[in-house]
C-alpha cells in the first residue's frame, strides 16, 4: 500500500541506498527529505540528501535541514566509515535544487497539521533529534504521526560503537529515550536484523550489471562502504531495512519489548535497558529472512525506473 513519507536521515552510505531504495519503490510517495547530524555534520548531510535526489532526477522531493547537533551532547564522527563527504567519495551530481528554508522540526510540524490525521509516515535512519524535538515543540503536530520506522539499538547483539550502543540510539540517547516513550505507532529495527542483511562484491557486480544510475550507484556505495570493512567478505546494509520493512513486513519477526534507554556518561550511554521500571512496550523486529530482504533490495535498485 503507498505511504507518504518524510526519511529523516544522516546521509551516509547506507542511507543513501535506502533513499535510492525508497526512489525506486512504488510503496512511497516521499514527501520531503529530513536531514539531521550524525554519520557527518549537518551540512554535509543536507547537501548529500540533495545530492542524491539529483541522482535520481527528484529535484522536486523537498530536502530541509534540521539538527545540528544532539539535544544535549558532543556527537560523533565517523568519517572513516562514510569518507569525509560521507558517501565514500562516491560521484555524485550537485543538488539540483537548495534546501527549504526553514527548519525541518517546523517544516515537519506544518506538514503533519495540513495533512490528513496519520497519513505521514516518517522513516528515521539516523540520530532520533529531530523526531524528539518535534515531540518537544509541537507536541499536537506530533500527534499526528502515522508510523515512525527507526533504523536502530540492539537487542541481543553487541553494538557499533559502544560495547552495548548502536550509533543512532548512541548519538543522541535523550532524544531516543524521548522517542520511544512518546506512545508513537512505531517499529524499531536494531542491528539485530539489520546486521543480517549483508551486501557482498557478488552483489555490488549484479548491480552495476543491472546498469541503472540507482544500482550502479548503489554498487559503488557498497564497494565504498567495504573500504572500511573489516576485511570481511560482506557488509551490513542498516538503513535500508527500514524500507525493506515496510515494503515486506513479513520477512521480519516481531517481539513487543520493554525498553528503556541508557541516558548516563558510561561506555554504555545510548543502549537499550530491557525490562527496567518505567520502560516503554517497544514493536521490536527482532528476526529476518536476510537473504530474501537482500534479494529484494537488489531486485527494487535493478528496475529501470531510477
Ligand atoms: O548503526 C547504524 C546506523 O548508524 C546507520 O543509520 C548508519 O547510517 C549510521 O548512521
Ligand atoms: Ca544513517
């Protein structure tokens, strides 16, 4: 069934296949692009939402920047994950349109009050600040939120950057800790699955064999994104499950869990608490058929249409 969404997002290497992902996919009608700080700075990340929407010719999907910064602490930098353009030095054209001018926590509140009660979905795939100040500031326009689909934490898994913190849930723990106790329609998808969607060199060269700008660019990210690889022969495709998620609910299995969030200055900061008083009943997708989700993905960024 289509859905309108806004992705809120940190572009990034992962997130920029899961917009291309959304680009190519009948199931979203994008309207707007949400940018936050996170995988790199603010406007590093507003310019790579642009510029990969003039990849796909989607100069007319809006990009409006948001947080520079979490609520309340330093973030991160991961420029060795996402290179310092923060998509793997990949080429992408120059954004065919600036951003909105206003902030993307107002421009967020407007288009929830004009449009009809729960009919805007938001996609989250990074840090959680501009959901949570949404909530803050706009509590009545928060109310109308259809689905919130965020990409993040870990359940039975060890985190990314913590020993027990995943990096969106960990860039910004207030504001996590504010989003999953706010009572929204929402579905989080840790890196309990998302680690079991692994792209591999096999892929990136059906890919670039299918020939679109989406898959070839998409090809180009994964062999990016295996420069900070480990070594390993297969890399995690996060972001982009949020989108599988929706266009394949039942390739993923579900747990409602009790969840708190670790808001302390410990190594732990930004992990998730299961079972603690006072924790949230959180839809957690805590299964994955990860090969059929990754068949899927490669097959949606092989179709002409992008
Ligand atoms: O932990 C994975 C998340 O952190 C993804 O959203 C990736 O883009 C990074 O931001
Ligand atoms: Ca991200």
């Amino acid at each position: 069934m289509r859905r309108s969404v806004v992705i809120d997002t940190d572009p990034g290497i992962d997130d920029a296949v899961a917009i291309l992902l959304a680009l190519a996919s009948p199931e979203f009608d994008i309207a707007g692009i949400t940018t936050v700080a996170g995988n790199i700075g603010i406007a590093t990340t507003t310019r790579n939402a642009g510029r990969i929407l003039a990849l796909a010719g989607r100069g007319d999907i809006a990009v409006v920047s948001g947080a520079p910064a979490p609520l309340s602490r330093k973030g991160f930098d991961t420029a060795d994950i996402h290179g310092n353009d923060g998509l793997g030095g990949v080429g992408f054209p120059e954004p065919l349109a600036p951003p909105a001018e206003e902030n993307a926590v107002v421009w967020l509140a407007a288009h929830l009050d004009r449009r009809p009660q729960k009919s805007l979905d938001i996609l989250a795939l990074g840090p959680l600040t501009n959901i949570a100040r949404l909530l803050l500031e706009h509590p009545a326009s928060a109310a109308r939120i259809g689905r919130v689909v965020v990409m993040g934490g870990a359940v039975r898994e060890p985190g990314n950057i913590g020993p027990r913190s995943e990096f969106n849930l960990a860039a910004d723990p207030e504001a996590a800790a504010i989003v999953l106790r706010a009572g929204l329609d929402l579905v989080l998808i840790p890196l309990d699955v998302t680690r079991k969607v692994r792209a591999t060199r096999a892929d990136t060269t059906m890919l670039k064999a299918a020939g679109t700008p989406a898959a070839i660019a998409c090809a180009d990210l994964v062999d990016a994104y295996f420069q900070s690889g480990d070594g390993r022969e297969s890399r995690p495709l996060h972001d982009p499950c949020v989108m599988l998620h929706c266009i394949a609910p039942t390739l993923f299995g579900h747990e409602t869990l009790k969840l708190s969030v670790d808001t302390g200055d410990g190594p732990d900061a930004g992990a998730l608490i299961p079972d603690e008083p006072g924790g949230a009943e959180v839809d957690v997708a805590t299964s994955i058929d990860g090969a059929a989700v990754l068949r899927l993905l490669i097959e949606r960024l092989a179709r002409r249409s992008v």
